[in-house]
C-alpha cells in the first residue's frame, strides 16, 4: 500500500483481507487511497491513486453522483445504501451497494471515505423480483380478464353475443390492434344446413377484401415483419401496408374421441413487433376453449329449441311455432293494412293408405306431401305440420282470390300420383281458406280464432264430398 494510504491511518494487513472496497478519495472523485480488492474489482492492478472515481462511472450513476451525492453529503455528512455502477477497465459494469462519510474538520480538504460492497448478487435478485413482480400482474391481469370474459360468455344469449364478447375480450387482453372473430355456422337449425362463415369484430382493410382464408387447427405466430413474409408471403405485402407488424392466430376447437372439428378462429393484428411469448398465447387458448363450451352449449339449445318447435317426421314447424309466427303476421298486417291468408289442408284418402300399407309408407306419403307443400308455396309461406294429416300453410300479405288460386295448386300437387309403396292409393286434400284484409275494417283476430274459422272451412269441404277448396274472409 502507499504512503498515503498510510497517512489517513488504515492498517494495511486488515483492509487487504477485507471483502469490500474501501477508499478515501476528495469530494470531487480524485482517489487518494484504496485497499486491494479495490484494484482487483476494477480491473486496475497497479492501483487506482490519482484517477477519479466519478470518471469510472456509468453515465446514469455519474450524474447520480453529482446531483444527489455530493449534495447530500455536503448536507448530511454521511450517504447509505446508495447503488452506484461503474465500468472497470476492461469495461464490465459492476454494481456497488455504497456506504459514504465526508470528513472535513481534521482535513486541509474534505476527504470522503467509502465502504463499497459487490452488489451484482443484490441487483440480479432485485431484477428478478422486478421480473417476478411484472409476470404475476401480467398472469394477475389474464386470470381478470379471463374471468371477466367467462362472466360475461355465461350470459351469452347467441351466437351474436357469443362473437362481439370473444373479439372485446381477445383485443383488451392482447391490446390487439384489429381482433376478429370468425365461426362456421350451420344455417338449418337441427336439419342439415348450409355452413356460413360468420365474422365479429374489425380486421385490418386488406382482409376485409381479401377472399376468406381457410381455418387451420394450427396456432400461428408472426412475431415481426420477416416472420410475416415467411408465413404468410402472399398478403405480407398488403399487410405491411396496414400497418401490421405482428399477428396471432387461434383456433377454436371441438376435440372429441372421434377427432378434433375446427370450429372458427380468434385472429389478432399488431401494429408493432411483439414477443408473444407462453402468457399471450395461452390466454388466447383459453378464450377459444371457454368459446368451444359456449358454442356447444348454444347448439344444444338450438337443436331443443327445433325439437320444440318442429314435427319429428316432416322437419315441418309444429302447432306452437305456427301460432306464434301468425300472431306476428296479424300484428304486422294490421300495422301495415297488408292481406293474409291461412290454407287448413287435411289428406283425403290417408287412413285407407295406412290401413292398407302400413304405418311406415304412411309416414312416407306424410314425408312426400309435407316435400309437396313447401314447392308448392313462397319461400316466404310458413308450411306447418297440425299432426295426423292435418297441414296449415300461413301466406303473408296474399289476397283472398291470390290465396285461393294457392289452395287450388296446393290441391293438384297432392293428388299427383304416389311412388313407391303407396303407388295407386288415391290421396287428394280438402282445403279451407281464410283471409283478413285490414281495409275492410273487420277487427283483427286472434291467431287461435283464426286457425279455428280456417278448420271450420276444411271441414265444409269434407261435407261437401272432399277434395275441394272453399275461401273466405274473415268476419269477426
């Protein structure tokens, strides 16, 4: 050690030993003694006398130490526990845990003496913590947002709900800048249907024009620009002009024992590169797997709502769903002084059919005349199925005369010759028709009132010999 190290009274053998670094230096920084692990913490063998300690610092622990520092130790005398870098010759950074006394009375000049202490241990921990702090509010924040979300999807009352709640969800929880959500739908209730592609939330311009990509039952990540063009070099292009620079996908699945069924996607758009690491991904998956019970839920209700409402045999809509569609057909002809018309059809010739052939080719001719029926009629006629073989068909602003022409269509479609089983039975159909113009001003009437007149007209036709029509308007 040098004479000046001497001089301000340390002893040489138990400062060496020391594990700290101990230093007097002048409040500017110039050093003027130090103990060995100085040095060797510094990178500077042959000793730091003459250097400034202020010079080895980082520039952020450097103007540290001239605005809090010097200003506090000037004031107080003495700093504690202050973490300061410095970069050793060969350039490491090093953190010390810094303890500091300023000594001025017995001294020509102010003198600071320093213990300092290897903090690198300390810093990574408190990084780490920092770290552990960050991942448990950002895991804190997907289980709310999850839980929200499952909140919110228990009250989901359709498809529709079920959509825009997904899209909110996914684009808060990824601070997405487009989300949307894509799901195959089956259009015909518990009858087979056509699929159609359903979409909720925004998406970027150029996928809004873009033909529809295929569902995939694979998890995509695009991290950043070259991870676009990898994926996707097709629509990289357009992307990039969007302004996308990051995207994630996640498909909704039903995996059962007989396999795994695609049901939609959650697609996120970025305007920024991001890391998209396990948390992002993960709480996607979550979304689309609260999505699949939804989903499955939702249909269950569908398919007993079509049961509820629907004929077994035909597939036709039953007594309640027919009344409840004529009550708002009323309703709406009054408000809009529009006509309708209601067809009460009974199958002339059907026992001896069943008698003769069986209950199943009756069943079948009841499936032949209910296929009749609906080609005989508007896309926009409620065809519906009474039980036995009884048939109502509701027309929607028809006149009485258009609505008796129908009858009469609706009779030649039914006396067409039979197939198979029931080939040469005779089957033929007495109808009765009912009509109700608001204009006339007639009250209006009830479905259940009307339905009944309609029966009513059916059975005049029956005493009259069968296989007629009979019309006429409603008279309260």
């Amino acid at each position: 050690m040098t004479d000046d190290r001497t001089q301000v009274g340390l002893s040489h053998d138990l400062l060496d030993a020391a594990p700290v670094a101990i230093l007097t230096m002048e409040l500017r920084g110039t050093i003027l003694a130090h103990n060995a692990p100085t040095a060797r913490w510094l990178g500077d063998d042959e000793g730091l006398i003459g250097s400034n300690l202020v010079d080895l610092l980082t520039p952020a622990s450097r103007l540290l130490y001239e605005t809090q520092v010097v200003p506090r130790l000037v004031e107080t005398g003495h700093v504690r526990a202050l973490t300061l870098e410095v970069r050793t010759r060969s350039g490491e950074k090093r953190p010390m845990l810094v303890n500091a006394n300023l000594r001025q009375r017995d001294t020509p000049t102010p003198v600071v003496h320093i213990a300092a202490f290897d903090a690198t241990a300390r810093v990574e921990f408190e990084q780490e913590l920092v770290q552990t702090r960050r991942e448990a509010a950002v895991a804190h924040r997907a289980l709310s947002l999850l839980q929200e979300a499952t909140s919110r999807l228990a009250l989901a009352g359709g498809s529709d709900d079920l959509g825009e709640i997904l899209a909110d969800s996914a684009g808060t929880a990824l601070q997405a800048r487009w989300t949307e959500v894509r799901l195959q739908e089956n259009t015909g209730g518990d009858a087979v249907g056509a699929a159609t592609l359903r979409r909720w939330g925004q998406a970027p311009p150029s996928v809004g024009v873009a033909p529809d990509e295929a569902f995939s039952s694979d998890t995509l990540i695009c991290r950043d620009l070259t991870e676009i063009a990898a994926e996707k070099p097709q629509r990289a292009a357009a992307l990039t002009k969007d302004g996308v620079e990051a995207l994630l996908v996640v498909p909704i699945m039903r995996e059962r024992q007989d396999g795994r069924t695609v049901l939609g996607d959650i697609r996120c758009w970025f305007g920024r590169p991001r890391t998209l690491g396990s948390e992002e991904v993960e709480t996607l998956h979550a979304l689309a797997a609260q999505a699949e019970r939804v989903l499955d839920h939702l249909r269950l209700q569908d398919r007993l709502r079509h049961i509820a409402l629907h004929d077994a045999l035909t597939g036709l809509p039953n007594r309640m769903l027919f009344q409840d569609r004529l009550a708002e057909t009323l309703a709406h002809s009054g408000t809009r002084e529009e006509p309708c018309a209601v067809l009460f059809i009974d199958l002339d010739g059907f026992k001896q059919i069943n008698d003769a052939r069986g209950h199943g080719v009756g069943d079948e001719v009841l499936r032949t005349v209910s296929t009749r029926l609906r080609n005989a009629c508007r896309q926009s006629d409620v065809v519906a199925r009474l039980g036995g073989d009884e048939f109502l068909i509701l027309l929607e602003d028809m006149t009485l005369e258009d609505a008796r022409s129908l009858a009469e269509r609706v009779r030649a479609a039914v006396r067409m010759p039979l197939d198979g089983p029931a080939s040469g039975m005779p089957l033929s159909a007495s109808v009765g028709v009912l009509g109700w113009n608001p204009r006339d001003g007639v009250r209006a009437p009830s479905a259940a009132e009307f339905i009944a007149a309609a029966d009513a007209l059916m059975y005049e036709v029956k005493r009259d010999g069968k296989d007629g029509v009979l019309a006429r308007g409603w008279s309260a």
